[in-house]
C-alpha cells in the first residue's frame, strides 16, 4: 500500500483512499494482485512491476528530477533511495544516521565496547554490476543492472544479498579478503574474477554490532564492486564501461544449493524490502553514484548497529558512513591519508580489533624503542633482543620492525597475555621472516637461560654487544635485577624503571631537603629544581651502572645515558640506556695517559700563571737574597767549622 502511495499519485489505491463508495469486487482483486506483484521478487513479477509502476511516470519523474537536482552524490540520504528505489525500507527501520564515528560510538554505547574482548567474525561481500547499452532516456529506469542471490538456506534464508562468505583465516584470506571474495563468488555464480581486479575493486569495510551481542557476534564485512559485461566476445563495446570491466558469458553463470542468482536488470526495482536493512543505505548510494559517475570509484567505511531480533525485526538503530571518493583514471586518492609506519601499526591493531596493547602502552613502545635505537645504533648491538616483563610483546616486535639488523626478539614473561597473538597477526607480515617468541618463565632463570642460549649453545660467534636486554616499566626491584643479571654478562641495557621504593626513607628526605633548599633561593616556584624520589632512585641506578667494577665479571665497562621521554605519554619516562664497552688493559692506553698527564700539566701551568709585575717582584727578592746570602756566606763556613771543632773537643774530654 505504502509502495504505492510512494510511486503514483493517482495509482489505484490513492482512488480508493479519495472514493467515498464502497470498493466493488473487481477493485478487491486488481488490489490482491498488487500486493501479490509488490511482494514477490520472481524474475517475471519484477518486469510486470516495472511497467506498472513506470505507467505512472509522468507523475513520478518530476520528484526524481528534482532530488537528483537538489542531493548531491556524497550527502544522498536514505530518504532519496526511498524515492529512487521503490522498495527501499521506511525510514523508521533504518535508525538514526551519526555525522561522526564519536558519536556513532557513545550512541551505540555498551554493544560496542563489548566487542572489544570478542574479534569480529569476518566476511567477504562482492556486489555484480553490469551497465545497460541500451538505457532509454528516462530517469525511472537504471541504466545498471545488478546481480543478486535469493538465500536459499544458512543465515538470512529468503532474503536477497550480494554475494560472498565467511574469509577463512587458514588459507590466508583474513591478511587478503580480495583472495575469500575471489572464491566465494566462483563458488556462488561461476563467475572467475582475477585476483588483482577484485583487490582493485575494493569499496570499503562494513562493520556489524548488534544489540543482542551474547547471541550475535559482530561483524566485519569488506565489500568489492565488480563491472561485468554480459558478453563473450571480449573485442565488444566497451562504451560507458569501466576500465576493470570483466567480460563474462551469460550462459557461465549458476547458483548453488545455497544461493540462486537473479538479474535486476533496473537496479531501481531491487527487491529492498527482502534485504538486510543495511542494504537500503549503502548499496543505494553505491548504485546513485555508479549511475552518474564513470571513472570515479567510491570508497567509503561504514559502521551498523543493529536492534535485537536478527532477521526477524530487520531493523537499525544507529549508523554512520564515512565517504573517501577516488578518481580512477589516474587512481589516486583526492585526499590520500599518508600513514608513517607509527600510524600503519596502529591502524593494524585497530583494524583487527586489538586493544592489547592499549594506546597509551602502544606511544611508550614506540618511543621507547625509537630513544634506544638512537642511542645503540653503531655496531649491531641490538640483533638480538630480549624484553623483560614484555606482556603483549609489542615492544620487541617494534625493535623487530625498527632496527633492520635485529633478527630475534623473546619476550620474557611469567604471564600468558592476551594480546601476543593479536601482536604476531596484526604486525607479522611488515617484518618477515624475523622470529617474536615467547617465554612464559620467571626473570630470575628465563633471562639467564635466553642469554646462555644466545651466547653459549648457538654455534653461531655472538658477541654480548651484540644484545640488547630491554625493560619497560619494570618495578624497582625488577629494574635491579635485571641490570644486575645483564651486566654479569656483558651485553646492553635499557631500562625505564617505575615504582621506586626506599624502605629506609634516607633518600625520601634527602629529596624533600633539597626541594626545600632549592625553594629558599629562589621566590618564584617556576625556579624550584625539586627533585623527585623516583628521579634520586633512578640517578643512583645510573650510577651504579657507571661504576668501574660494573661488567668486571663480563670484562666490559658501560657508557650510561639517561633520556627523558614524553612526559605526555608517562610520568615515569626516565630511560637508562647503558652501551657495552670492552674493557682494554692497563698498558695498552699509555699513549692516551700521557696525553692526559700532558693536558694535565698545561691546565696546572695556566691556573698558576702569573702577571709580570708579580714576576718582577719575586726576582727582585730573589736578587737581593743571593747578594745578602754571599755577604754571610764566609760566616757561616766559620761558625760551621769551629762548631764541629769544639764539639769534637767536648766529646773527648768527656
């Protein structure tokens, strides 16, 4: 009834809302076979349909005109494809649209957030164009014809859908959707799309959550939009063709036991009202903009939330869709996102619905790792990597990504996280061949085993520098021991300590002292260069590492750096980075002591040099000493002599 109303105003049923007679038998009949025409989707219903409803065209085209006039193609609403395509689901059905993903997500509220500990099931979808030669001048007809499947069985058996399936993570198809779309659209029509053709055609990811989340798993569906020509002769027009156009007999094409193709060859008479909800936004506006753009491929990313009830109530509560057009003739983006490595890795994780690590343990990974791979850059010193209290293990899979000549990274860790899978499958493929294991083993023997392991079994020449021991956010007394265990043997450090404690208090008051000395000098506060205990703590660490008995054990001494890290990001930011050195022996380095003695002496001579009036001073003392010293001298020979002549007297007399 409400189709009709929509498509004429003067159709049937406008009559007999204005007739103020009783219906006769004849206008009961003629309204039966209109809803049985409007509810059915058979191939041949759908032709009488057409010329039912584009009878009353002259009526219904100007309201087309005018929304095509007045819409652009980037706003196009479902209110258009309610009056564009003539089954589209009312408005009441399709939910709240959200102009931001913000507010898509506070909306959408506690469903979302849910999803977090559940990764979303994911799904191919490839929709089959194909562009109508022979399209009339008339705005009620498509000049696309599009092919879709009645569900024959399975989830959303009745319904009509574009086709594909679930992506089978075993054959890789998760890292490569554009590979499951491939074959679940040959598996479904017949249809052999080349695999760089469908990887082209990529439209955009959909993503599903739904209110009833204990009984429906969210979704992620990555959808493709394929041109097609129904033609074998691969030499035939190609006029208003798409440059990916794929020319296909229509004789190749079957269905299934699952799903049975049917060619729409008005895309404006698409059976909406017997498809998911989604449908009528999305593939409408994808339809609207092939129909009047040639050569610019739509992009987008769309997010749903369904209401409870699955297929039964078919409805949406809140969506939100994010349009990034592409002109196809020299196929780059009009606004293309450039992402550094930083923001490729985060989008990875964020793509595959990790949230462990989370965004803040992410910036400290990536700092942490960039200050270190500053500061032990020369020499190969990190192609070996063990990270202490590792967790999820991104901060060794970034030293992986980030330091070509890194080969290995284990992660050191009593604990089984969650998040060490998500790490491998979100970041493995932008570091190759290179190995992230795991070892779920106490600091006190699993860092001793790995060292030996590295240092002692392998048969390959592994020199300690070669090493990096690393520990983010280790507590103090973690902090200790794994410089102690690392520096007994010999190979480089990095640490960013947390949780200090004193038990004794002596150093708490000696910060407190020197806050309060510091705030005596000086009346502006600005001014106060208190420090903190965490700060005293990890400058006695600092030096501790910088002693000269540090390494003794592993002949290697340690050049020790501290480096602030954004404290943006965390308060505790203090990095110690502590560079093996090989211990050289006593004589080896005279030339470098004598240097040393020789600068020694010229800073000695010119801390003591005097003026010249100070110089003529001291020689005129010294002059009038040697005149009077040579006036005495003969008196002083006499009184010598006679005072050992009388002592000898002396002496004998006793």
């Amino acid at each position: 009834d409400s189709l009709l109303h929509r498509a004429c105003s003067g159709c049937l049923m406008c009559s007999i809302r204005s007739s103020s007679r009783k219906p006769t038998i004849s206008i009961y009949i003629a309204v039966v076979a209109a809803c049985i025409l409007l509810h059915c989707n058979h191939c041949l219903c759908f032709t009488i349909k057409s010329r039912l409803l584009l009878g009353a065209a002259s009526s219904f085209q100007p309201t087309i005109i005018a929304m095509s006039a007045s819409t652009p193609n980037d706003e196009m609403q479902h209110q258009d494809a309610s009056a564009l395509f003539r089954h589209a689901l009312d408005s009441s059905r399709l939910g709240k649209r959200h102009d931001s993903l913000e507010s898509y997500t506070a909306s959408v509220g506690r469903g979302s957030e849910l999803d977090k500990e559940d990764i979303p099931k994911e799904f191919s979808l490839v929709t089959i164009l194909c562009r109508n030669e022979d399209t009339q001048s008339d705005n009620a007809i498509s000049s696309l014809s599009i092919l879709v499947g009645k569900k024959m069985r399975g989830f959303g058996e009745g319904f009509y859908n574009c086709f594909g399936g679930k992506l089978e993570k075993d054959l890789g198809e998760q890292k490569q959707p554009a590979k499951g779309a491939v074959r679940e659209l040959e598996e479904e029509t017949g249809i052999t799309i080349p695999l760089s053709t469908m990887e082209e055609s990529f439209v955009c990811t959909i993503n599903f959550t739904f209110d009833d989340w204990q009984e429906n798993r969210a979704m992620k569906v990555h959808l493709f939009c394929v041109f097609v020509s129904l033609s074998a002769d691969a030499t035939s027009s190609t006029q208003n063709q798409n440059a990916n156009t794929i020319h296909i007999d229509p004789d190749q094409i079957r269905g299934c036991d699952e799903i049975e193709p049917v060619w729409v060859h008005n895309c404006y008479d698409l059976p909406l009202q017997q498809m998911f909800a989604d449908d009528s936004i999305w593939l409408p506006m994808l339809l609207h903009h092939h129909e009047s753009s040639i050569g610019v491929n739509l992009k987008f990313d769309a997010w749903f939330h369904f209401h409870k009830g699955g297929t039964e109530t078919n409805s949406i509560m809140h969506y939100h869709i994010q349009r990034h057009d592409q002109d196809m003739s020299n196929n780059e983006p009009k606004q293309s996102a450039k992402f550094n490595l930083e923001k490729k890795l985060f989008h990875a994780l964020h793509d595959n619905h990790i949230h462990n690590p989370s965004i803040k343990e992410f910036k400290e990974s990536w700092s942490f790792a960039n200050s270190v791979r500053s500061f032990m850059k020369e020499g190969n010193r990190m192609t070996h990597v063990l990270d202490v209290a590792g967790g999820h293990g991104a901060l060794a899979a970034l030293f992986l990504l980030l330091v070509p000549e890194c080969e290995s990274a284990t992660v050191i860790d009593p604990a089984v996280v969650k998040g060490e899978v998500g790490v491998k499958d979100a970041w493995s493929e932008y570091w190759g061949e290179k190995r992230l294991t795991y070892r779920h083993e106490c600091l006190r023997t699993g860092l001793r085993k790995e060292l030996d392991r590295i240092l002692h079994y392998n048969n390959q020449d592994i020199s300690p520098t070669n090493v990096l021991v690393v520990a983010c956010h280790a507590c103090q007394h973690l902090t200790d021991e794994t410089l102690e265990i690392a520096s007994e043997y010999g190979v480089n450090i990095a640490v960013m300590p947390c949780c200090q404690k004193d038990h004794k208090g002596s150093w708490k008051g000696l910060s407190k002292r020197l806050a309060k000395s510091n705030g005596n000098k000086s009346n502006n506060s600005q001014d106060i260069a208190s420090l903190s205990f965490g700060t005293i703590m990890d400058l006695l660490t600092a030096g501790k590492m910088m002693a000269w008995n540090t390494g003794l054990q592993a002949n290697v001494e340690y050049v020790v750096k501290m480096k602030l890290m954004d404290s943006a990001i965390t308060l505790q930011n203090r990095i110690i980075m502590c560079k093996s050195m090989q211990r050289r022996d006593d004589n080896s380095n005279d030339e470098e002591r004598e240097a040393a003695h020789q600068r020694l002496a010229l800073a000695y001579r010119r801390a003591h040099k005097v003026d010249k009036v100070e110089k003529n001073i001291i020689q005129r003392w010294r002059n009038a000493f040697n005149e009077s010293f040579e006036n005495i001298l003969p008196g002083l020979v006499a009184g010598f002599c006679i005072g050992v002549a009388c002592s000898h007297l002396m002496l004998r007399r006793k």
